[in-house]
C-alpha cells in the first residue's frame, strides 16, 4: 500500500474511533425516558389552567420491575393511564394536580416533608379537607410525597389504611379500590427541565430505602419539561 | 560554552536570565496580588472564604515565580542556544548540553524549601483562629468563642438567638436535598438557608441515609454529612449576598440535582424571617422529631423513623458536640 493509501486509512480509523467514542458519550448522557414524555401543553389553549392527574400505586404490576412502587399519569389526550413521568407542561400556567394515593403509609424519616411547600396558598385538599402539615405519625401515616426541589414544592402523599381488605394490587388502580384524593395547584416558571420526586424513602427492600423505583426514572421521579407556551 | 558565552564586560547568561526572570516575577506577581487575586474563588462572604482565598493567592505568588523561572530559562535558551544560529554548536551533546551539578542542586534545594514551607504554611494555616471551613468532625479542634456556650443552648430548642451570637444551623442531608433546622429559633426545619451577616454560624451536618457532602462554596464551607455523626464546620458571615449549596458526594440519581441557594441578610433581616419562618412552620415543628445532633435513619427498610440518636451524649465540657460515650 503507498504511503498515501497507509495515511488514509489512519485518519479514516481514527476518525471512526473519535465517532464511536461521541456516540456512546452522547447514548450514555441521553436522558433515560424509555416510556415517553407525557405532553400537557396541547390539552388546552395557551395561558388556561392545565390540569393533570396522577395516581400513586404500591406495585405497578407490569414491565421489569412489575413489584415496584410507581407513579403513573393519566395522558391528558388519550384518558390512558401510563408509566411516564416526565411531563411537558406550558411555562408561566397554573396547574392543578389532582393525585390519586393508592399505596399505604408509614411513620416517614423527616417530617419535614410532611409540610405542604411551594403551592398556592401553601397548602392542598386531603379528600375535599385543606391541610398544611400532615402528622406522618397519625392515621395511616404518609406513603410518598410529590416534591420539585428546585421549585420549592413539597406535597405529602396520605397513606391509605392497609388493612383494607380491598387494596389496589398493581396499576393502573379503578377508582373504586380505597384511596386518598389529594388536590393542589402551583405556578410553573420559565422554561427548564425540573426535577421532581418522592422524598419518602419508599423502595422497600433497598438499602434506606432509596434504591430501586427511588433511584429509577418513570417510577418514584421524573422532570417538569416546562416549555414556552 | 563557547562561541555562545558573551562577549568581555557583558553580564553573564545567569546573570541575564535572573534579571530577566526578577523583572518578570514581580511584574506578574504584583499584577496578581492586586488585579486578579481580589476575584479569585471563593471570593470573600466568609472568613473562612476570605482565608481559603488568601491562602489559594499566597501560593500562586509563590509557584508564579517558579513557573516564570522555568519559561524563562526555556525561552532564553531558545533564543540564545538556538542550532540554526550561526557558530552555535550542536545542542545534543557537547558541552552545552551537560550537566550542571550547581544548578541542579540549587533547583532541588530551592523547590524542596518552597514544597516543605507551603506545606506548613497550609497545616498552620488549618488551624488558625478562622479555621479552614472544613467539617472539623464531633470534636472541633478550633471554634470560635461562645460556639459551645451556644451549642449547648441550642439543644435546649428555646428562643435563645440575638445578634452577635454564635447561629446554630443544623444541616439534615437525605436522598435528594438538604433542609436546614434551626434550633435556636424553636428548632423550626427548612429547605431554605438564610443566615445573618457579621455572625458566627456553627454548621451541624448530617445525613439520614447515605453519605452526601454539603458544600457551601462561597461560604467556603465543605463539611461530609454521614448518617449518625455530627460534623461540625464554622465561618463567620462578613458579606451580604446569594450563595450556592451543593452536594459534593456522588449519592445516587439526583446527585446532580441536589443543590439549592442560600442568603446572607442583614442581621435584622434574618431575625424577622427566622421568626416568620418559625411561626409559619409552627404547626409542623410539634411533629419534628426533637432536636438532636444525629438521628437514625433505617438503614434496612423503606420510610423508616426520624428519631434522635440515643447513643450521643450532647455537649459536654469534656465531650463537645455529640461525641459518643465508649462502650
């Protein structure tokens, strides 16, 4: 091979090297939303108040993981229920959160997130009642909380009795089976992608309970995709 | 060297090449100290950040000339030794190129006093009256007057803060955020961090589950928070103004999420809203857990207890800051 041929094929394997090093950097820092991303801007006309449901159940009773604890949204456009937790919403808009809490609860780590923080008038409804701070040590105690640091909201999650001899198994969970109705609004900022999650350690069975569905996207956390309206 | 030497009654190349480096040195010393070093991280909110600053400039003007001296010789022999200069002989090999037992003990000896005198300095400046800003562990080797006075008041939880006190902050660290507790303010919990200018604040961090770092880098204070165990890091406030939190410890998912933004406020300004704060969480400070310097998570399951670590004798003159009896 002449020296031109021998120069060509370095530079073509090294560049096929430098395409290969950037695609895996660029597959591994790829956002892991392998259900979606559940969109609530076309459900109504810019500026309206969006409203988004969601519901919380104990097993999600489908895909690899069918025993973890997840959260599920109902898709504004279709009525489904669906694993996706990443939820593209209308910057500067009122939302309001309705969540159904199907899962039970427990006495929780830091009932600091027992406070209701970053909604409007800083509280929500438990079943049509105004709370502020729920006692995570009282009634059925606290299964999970609907958190966006960086918005500064914080929402506890009641827990439902678990004795109940009709509890939701797996999701999505009927409306008829026990449950708590928790209803709160927030304003959403500009745009940015804001994180959101459960802040009770609720992956039973992983070490202080923060692996597992805590610690796996479309389970127990997932992003506000706020965008322009 | 030979046809390279200067010519009679010009300065030798030593003599040149210091000159050379001298001029340089001070120029870039001077323009460092005054100009850049000002601005350098992590600016000057604390003590302890104006001490980390000032310690990060005073070695800079110390390796700068050390730098200098090196670009120096190498430039000056570029030009001076260069092969393609006429009459220059051959660089490799020859007498240019050996060895000069002078020179190369001079280096060694020069470089070995700068290594171990930095390195004093960097210890003694540990463990001067402003600290370093690092978690100083249960037992703080230094702290600043009225810290244990205040401590001890602190566990207490009653309403015991006025200015020029020594602030209690307890940093809480869990999966994925820090919230803060105050207990001289009725020991209310926040995700916020506000504290008061001019004032001693005595950081209390810990975890309830994995270990994360809370990492106050304007402030600079950077203090591990493992569960069970109290670390204690002290700053003095001295400038008003936003800083950032973040956590320093790779913690799981939201790692990189884990951040958040405090204020150093007027002392006036910090007092109305600790009080504010202290009545709007009223309701939710009655189901706090009592104020502890640790507290025990579950490690082995899911939600766990929030309850103080009953293991930790707090605050003794013997056994200061929560350290634990022995067995």
């Amino acid at each position: 091979m002449s020296m031109r041929g021998r120069l060509t094929l370095v530079v073509a394997l090294f560049l096929v090297g430098v395409g290969l090093v950037v695609l895996s950097v660029a597959v591994f820092l790829k956002p892991g939303t392998p259900g979606g991303v559940t969109n609530f801007t076309k459900s109504q006309a810019p500026g309206q108040t969006v409203h988004l449901t969601a519901q919380t159940v104990g097993s999600i009773g489908f895909g690899p993981h069918p025993t973890w604890v997840s959260y599920m949204v109902k898709n504004p456009t279709t009525g489904k229920w669906v694993q996706d937790t990443t939820w593209e919403l209308p910057a500067h808009t009122k939302i309001d959160v309705t969540i159904l809490q199907f899962d039970s609860g427990s006495p929780i780590r830091n009932q600091e997130w027992g406070q209701v923080q970053g909604t409007i008038g800083r509280s929500m409804t438990l079943n049509g009642k105004k709370v502020s701070a729920y006692n995570s040590y009282t009634g059925n105690g606290i299964g999970h909380t609907f958190a966006v640091p960086t918005l500064g909201i914080s929402v506890p999650l009641v827990g439902v009795s678990p004795t109940a001899s009709n509890v939701c198994g797996e999701g999505p969970c009927s409306l008829k089976l026990p449950h708590e109705l928790i209803k709160f609004s927030f304003m959403t900022p500009g745009p940015g992608n804001y994180p959101w999650q459960c802040f009770v350690p609720c992956g039973l069975g992983f070490l202080y309970g923060n692996g597992g569905p805590m610690s796996t996207q479309n389970y127990m956390g997932g992003f506000l995709d706020v965008v322009s309206s | 060297m030979t046809d390279e030497n200067p010519k009679p009654g010009a300065m030798s190349h030593l003599r040149r090449i210091t000159y050379l480096w001298l001029v340089i040195s001070v120029v870039v010393d001077l323009v460092y100290w005054f100009a850049l070093g000002p601005h350098m991280a992590p600016g000057r909110m604390t003590s302890t950040a104006r001490s980390d600053q000032f310690d990060f400039n005073f070695l800079m003007i110390i390796a700068l000339p050390v730098m200098i001296a090196v670009w120096t010789f190498l430039g000056y022999s570029i030009r001076t030794w260069n092969a393609k200069k006429k009459g220059v002989p051959e660089p490799v090999g020859g007498e240019a190129a050996r060895g000069n037992r002078t020179a190369q003990v001079a280096w060694i000896v020069v470089t070995s006093v700068i290594v171990l005198f930095l390195a004093g300095f960097g210890t003694v400046a540990l463990v001067t009256t402003h600290g370093s800003g690092g978690g100083e562990g249960p037992n703080p080797l230094w702290s600043p007057a009225g810290a244990s006075a205040a401590e001890t008041a602190a566990l207490t939880s009653n309403d015991s803060w006025s200015p020029k006190d020594v602030l209690v902050v307890q940093v809480i660290a869990q999966q994925w955020k820090f919230t803060y507790r105050y207990p001289q303010f009725g020991g209310f919990e926040t995700s916020q961090l506000v504290l008061p200018n001019n004032t001693n604040i005595a950081f209390n961090v810990t975890s309830l589950d994995v270990i994360h770092s809370f990492w106050a880098y304007q402030l600079g204070v950077k203090a591990d928070a493992n569960p069970m165990e109290n670390n204690v890091a002290f700053t003095e406030t001295q400038q008003m103004g936003k800083f950032v939190v973040r956590c320093s410890e790779l913690c799981g998912l939201w790692h990189g999420a884990m951040f958040d933004y405090g204020h150093v406020v007027a002392a006036s300004d910090f007092t109305s809203w600790a009080t504010a704060t202290e009545a709007a969480n009223a309701k939710n400070t009655k189901y706090l857990a009592p104020f502890a310097w640790t507290y025990v998570p579950d490690a082995n399951g899911a939600a766990g207890g929030y309850y103080i670590d009953a293991n930790v004798t707090p605050y003794s003159k013997s056994e200061l800051y929560g350290a634990k009896p022995g067995s």
